[in-house]
C-alpha cells in the first residue's frame, strides 16, 4: 500500500479529491511578468550567440588573411 493510500484511509479522504486538489494559485500578472523577463533574456541570449558568431567568423577570416600574407611573402623571399 502506497503512502498516500494510507494517509486517505486513517484521515477518511476521498482519493478523487486529493488527486484533483489545486497544487497552488499562480497569479497571471506574476506570470506574465515571468514570461516577458524570459523572453527578454532569449533574446539577449540569441544576440550573444550571433555576436559569437560574427567574432569567430572575423577570427577564422583573420587567420586565413594571415596566411595568405606569409604564403605571398615566402613567394617573394
């Protein structure tokens, strides 16, 4: 016999109820309030991640700009 079982037997429950009891209020203001931060945060999440991006595609451009130089001065040399 599971706990709970127990419980709604020795207090005399009704197991319908407490399956379907609310398990707390959550007030929609509140809510709103938390979805709009998220949000928010996602999106300078996602910013981050393309500035990222940008700075490891001007990296790689960089290092390959490099090398075209060394093999253009080794050519000379």
């Amino acid at each position: 016999m599971a706990l709970a079982e127990y419980l709604l037997f020795i207090n005399d429950r009704d197991p319908v109820a407490f399956a379907t009891n609310p398990q707390g209020a959550v007030d929609p203001a509140e809510l709103k309030k938390l979805e709009d931060q998220l949000n928010e945060l996602d999106e300078k999440f996602q910013d981050l991640l393309q500035k990222q991006a940008a700075a490891e595609r001007a990296e790689a451009q960089a290092k390959e700009s490099e090398a075209q130089a060394k093999d253009a001065e080794a050519k000379v040399c």
